[in-house]
C-alpha cells in the first residue's frame, strides 16, 4: 500500500499545484476547452486545493498500518474521475489527448486499490 498511496500523493500533488498555480493553462491542457471565467478559474483553483488535500493524505498516511479508509476513499475518487471524465466526452464531445491518459492512470490507480483491499 506504500507504494500505491505514495504513487498517488505524487500525481495528485503535482496535479493539484497545477491547478492551484496554472489553471488557465491546465484545464485547458486537459479538456481541450478554454478557461476564461473569473468564476472557473476559482472554481479550478478551489478543485486544485481539493486535490492537493488528497494527496498530502495520501502521504501522511503511507506508513501507517491501517489505512484501507483512505484506499477505500480513493476508489470512489478513482472511478468518479473516470464517470466524469466519460461523461463529460460524451455529453460535451470534449477530446484531449492528455484527458485518456487522466482516465487511463484513474482506471490504473483504481483497479490497483481494489487488488490492494482485496489483499487485506
């Protein structure tokens, strides 16, 4: 689970800072949609904190011994990237190279966290 938690801390980290920092740049990258709105920008912004949160979790929580909560939070958050992300190509139609490799890495991360709890 080490390596699992620890893997994702760094993802969702170095995604979560770019959206802190750069969402104008980032969400744009990733949905292939412009970021123009003073309100999306906050909106990112707040998802950018949100998702750094996550990963210092994960982080915190790599050493300790019982943390199948926080793997079990992960999945919902896995998979509802990947409903989102599905649904928002197809309701929006919206296309990005770099979005399938988000739903890739989620599929990836997800299908590890459930080998991982059916492990314990």
């Amino acid at each position: 689970m080490k390596a699992f938690l620890s893997l994702t801390a760094i993802l969702e980290g170095i995604t979560g800072l770019a959206l802190i920092l750069v969402p104008t740049f980032i969400v744009p990258l990733l949905l292939s949609t412009p970021l123009e709105e003073t309100g999306g920008i906050i909106a990112a912004r707040i998802a950018g904190i949100a998702i750094a949160s996550l990963a210092l979790a994960c982080w915190f929580s790599k050493n300790n011994k019982n943390n199948s909560g926080i793997v079990k939070s992960l999945l919902f958050y896995n998979f509802a990237i990947i409903a989102i992300f599905i649904y928002a190509v197809m309701i929006y139609e919206l296309t990005s190279q770099f979005l399938g490799l988000v739903v890739v890495a989620h599929i990836g991360l997800g299908f590890w966290g459930v080998i991982l709890l059916k492990k314990k």
